[in-house]
C-alpha cells in the first residue's frame, strides 16, 4: 500500500534515502505541498528516532519489482454483472475494452444527452455504425413538433419544401415507391457495412490490430520484459545495499573523526621529523668526536699528517687561512691539552722563508690538577716520508703567558718560527712532501727531572 493514500500503490516509485514506496502521483503531490519529510518515517520516530526526507524529485526511481507484483495480483470484474477474474494486468489491458456489462457514454453526449449503455467498445463502434444509417430513414419516417422537415436527406421533395403533420399522409401516399427505393438503399448499404466490417474483423486481432504488427508487438513486449527483469534485479540490489548503508550523518562523524586523526598524526609526523634532524645532528657530533677520540693521543707523542698541502699553501697566498691547526691531544688521561698550529708560508721572523710550528695550551677538564705554568721540552720533527732522514728542533718552555694556566679556549701559541726553510720543503726531489701530504711529530718530555 502506498505510504501516504494508504491504497494500493499506482505507477510505484521508492525513495532512496529510507526505502518507503509511493504512489508516482502521491510522491509529486507531496513534494508541491512543501512536504519534504517521509510520512512512514514520522510514523516510526518514536521507535528508533530516524526521520528521512524525500529529497528532491530525482532521489527516486521507479519501482519495477513492485509494479509487476500489484499488476499479478488476482482481481475481478467491478461490474457486478460480469464474471470474469484475473490478474490486474490483464483487467488493463484486456478486459476492460472487451467486458460487454462496462458502462460507455452515450455517443449523443456531445448534444446534452447523458444516459450510459452497456457496450464493450468494439460493440460499440459498431453499433455507432449502424445508427448513423438507421437515423437516416427513421428520421424521415417522423415530423416532429406541429410540423417539420424531412429527415431523409436524398428525397427531392424534403430539400425543397417543408410539410406539415396533416399533409404527412398525402407525403407517405405520394412517395411510397421513394421511400421504398430510398429503404432498400439503405438496407443494401447496411449489409454491405456489415459484410465488410466481418471481413476486416477477420484480419484485425482482439484489440483492433493487425496480426502481424500484434506479433511485432508482443515480440517488442517479451524484449521489454526480460530488460525490465534484469532491471528490477540491479534496483534489488541497489534497495538491499542502500539499505545498509550507514546514515549521511554516521559517514559525515567519520569522515570528522578520520581527519581529526589525520591532522594529529601529521603533527607527529612533522615532531618526529624534527627529531630526525636533532638525531642527525648528533649523529654528526658523535662521529666527528670518534674521529677525533680515534686520533687524539694520550701519551704526550703525536703524529699530525697535513693533507691538501697545495691548496692550503694557495689559500695563504690568497689571505684566506694564513695557519691550521691540529686537533688536540694529551699529554696523559689527565694531562695537558695541547694542539699544533702551522704556518704553512711562516710566521714572524720565518715568514714567506721558512715554515713554522707553534704549540698552544689549550683549557683542558682536569686543568685544576696540573702544576703550572707548563715547563716540559717540546720537540717537534718533519718527517721524511721517502728517506727517512728526519728533521727534529727542540725548545723548552720560557716564563711566558702561553704556558700558563688557560683562562679562554687556547692560548697564543709559542714555537719555532723558522722551523724548515721553504725552498727545501716544497722542493721535487724532497721526501717530506708526499701525495701532497706533510707529516709532522711532536714529542713532549713529561719525566720530571
């Protein structure tokens, strides 16, 4: 039954959002009335509190599956005089254009008359037929009124002068033989109608149509119907999975709920980024301090090797480094932190002749232990890389500010400024410069005398 007339559904069609069915016309009535909620799911408010709307005229479709159960549903005649039963289907399009107790207007209507008859509609038709030539000579068997005018249209006398009742016998006496020739005639033409219309009717189906286009018809009808139950089945399953589906808002809270989350884990995805690069840095430091640990000597002897010597020695010609320094190492676990500062073109009295070595004091953490000012002799040595003849220069620690205690990062360094002259180091045939790398060792004398 239909949702809102509450009868049984014409032209069904089923909303899309709740799955309650209408009648077509019910559901655009509805919907010009402004009424956009679901009458069946005002109904069912108080059992689970859901009301869907009826949405625009196109969040519906037709439905087939509905249609074809009304359309089997047994029925009989609503003639009270006829017998007949069947489907609803075939009351439509069968039976009511045949049922001979169907009620048709009088085909005088259009002249005031108002009486129905009881003719099937093929009787009908000819039945009209037949009183179009029965009137003819019935009319002009009659006057009506005082006086009148023949109803005969083909008499002569009728066309050219109008009679009374009392000249009505004379008119019969007159025109017997007329009015027989005129009879027959219309008889004649009565039977050959009736002749005819039984021919046609031989070649015409049960509703009129010829039987070839009929078998077109029902072939054009059996092709509809098997795409209409291919139809049906994709809507059934359509309704079944709509049905499913969650509620518009339900989706629209996950759909808040997912992006919530999305926004929060984008935050930890960019903290967490930002703790990869801290790590990085550590990372860096770590290695660059384990290289340095890994250098660094404890005893108070070490071997510094100075690569990229020529692009060091350009930069100093350039003014860009005029000296580098070593990293730093110790003396002992708990010693001195001492470094190595070069002047690769010289320094002071040794500059652009000789090249010149320097030793800085560095703070160091267990500085508060040692005894200062720092007095132990320094060598330093330029090793031969090819001939081994080494050169060694010593000096011992004078009262200076660079051997006391650091109070900064470093002291000034103090050295040898005229340590190796230039000509010799960077000569071809010499061994302490190989694959552009110089090798210097510096020995600090830490027995007490």
């Amino acid at each position: 039954l239909c949702c809102h007339c509450q009868l049984l559904m014409r032209d069904p069609v089923q909303n899309i959002e709740c799955g309650h069915k209408f009648c077509r016309e019910c559901f655009h009535r509805l919907l010009s009335r402004g009424i956009v909620k679901c009458p069946e799911c005002l109904k069912a408010e108080k059992r689970d509190g859901k009301i869907h709307t009826l949405g625009e005229p196109w969040k519906y479709f037709p439905d087939i599956a509905t249609k074809k159960e009304i359309l089997n549903l047994p029925v009989t005649c609503h003639n009270s005089d006829c017998s007949w039963s069947g489907t609803l289907r075939d009351l439509e399009m069968e039976h009511r254009l045949q049922c001979t107790e169907e009620l048709i207007e009088c085909p005088y209507k259009v002249v005031g008359c108002q009486k129905k008859h009881q003719h099937s509609l093929r009787a009908w038709i000819k039945l009209r037929a037949w009183m179009l030539i029965v009137k003819r000579f019935v009319a002009c068997l009659s006057v009506a009124g005082g006086g009148g005018v023949c109803g005969w249209p083909t008499m002569e006398n009728s066309k050219k002068k109008r009679i009374t009742r009392k000249e009505k016998d004379d008119h019969e006496k007159s025109s017997v033989v007329s009015h027989q020739k005129y009879l027959l005639e219309s008889f004649l033409e009565l039977y050959t109608l009736r002749e005819s219309s039984v021919s046609e009717e031989g070649k015409l189906g049960p509703h009129g149509v010829g039987t070839q286009e009929l078998h077109g018809l029902a072939k054009k009808v059996g092709e509809m119907e098997r795409k209409q139950k291919t139809l049906q089945n994709i809507l059934a399953v359509f309704s079944r999975e709509l049905s499913k589906a969650e509620p518009t808002s339900v989706l629209q809270n996950q759909v808040k709920e997912n992006s919530n989350r999305a926004a929060v884990l984008e935050k930890k995805v960019r903290n967490l980024e930002s703790l990869m690069v801290l790590k990085d840095m550590a990372m860096a430091n770590l290695t660059s301090h384990l290289q340095m640990l890994e250098q660094t000597s404890f005893d108070g002897t070490y071997i510094w090797k100075i690569p990229s010597v020529s692009q060091k020695v350009k930069n100093v010609i350039l003014h860009r480094n005029k000296f580098i320094y070593s990293p730093p190492f110790y003396t002992g676990k708990y010693g001195y932190k001492l470094c190595l500062k070069v002047f690769l073109n010289g320094d002071g009295t040794g500059q652009g002749t000789n090249l010149s070595v320097f030793l800085v004091i560095m703070k160091g953490e267990y500085d508060f232990q040692l005894r200062w000012p720092f007095n132990h002799k320094v060598t330093f040595l330029l090793l031969d890389q090819v001939n081994q003849q080494h050169v060694s220069a010593s000096f011992r620690p004078v009262n200076s500010n660079s051997f006391q205690r650091p109070t900064t990062e470093m002291n000034m360094g103090s050295g040898l400024p005229e340590f190796f002259p230039l000509d010799k180091l960077y000569s071809q045939d010499s061994g302490y410069i190989r694959d552009d790398t110089i090798c210097l060792k510096v020995v600090i004398d830490t027995v007490e005398q």
